[in-house]
C-alpha cells in the first residue's frame, strides 16, 4: 500500500511548519506528485497540509528512496577515479 500525493494548490503564504511539511513530503513544484510509503508519519504529515495537496490510497508499493553519498566523499572518490585515470 501507498499513498500518491500530489501537490494542488500553491504555498504562497503558507507559514515555515507548512513549508518544511511540504519539502518533508518531497512536493517541490505546483503539480509534483509522489508515491509514499503509507505510514502513520506520512498520513499525519498529509493531514497538517491537506488543504493544499491531494492525496489517495494506491495498491502499488512505494519505490525505496537510493542512499546517497555525502557531497563531500562523492566528490573525493569522483576525484580519484580521475587522478587513477590520468
């Protein structure tokens, strides 16, 4: 199960609690949409800015978000696979 959010209104206005939802959710533009994991945390976050997204329940299962290397050691490693190269 998982829930598809999508954002439908602008958060023009909205205050700073609103705004960190929304990026916690990982709504960015006016129309964006996700696919969730259907969690308590999630739905609680839907619910405190409802009033600006939609949202329904899906059968589809929610993709797993990748790791990502910090910034500062995808770079080392990006330049040393460079230096190795030359």
């Amino acid at each position: 199960m998982a829930l598809k959010v999508k954002l439908t209104k602008s958060y023009a206005g909205a205050s700073e609690d609103m705004l960190a939802t929304i990026r916690g959710l990982g709504l960015k533009k006016f129309g964006d949409e996700r696919l969730l994991k259907d969690t308590p945390a999630i739905r609680g976050m839907v619910f405190k800015v409802k009033h600006l997204v939609s949202s329904e329940t899906v059968s589809a299962e929610a993709p797993t978000p990748k790791r990502r290397k910090p910034r500062k050691i995808a770079l080392r490693d990006r330049a040393r696979a460079y230096q190795a190269k030359a």
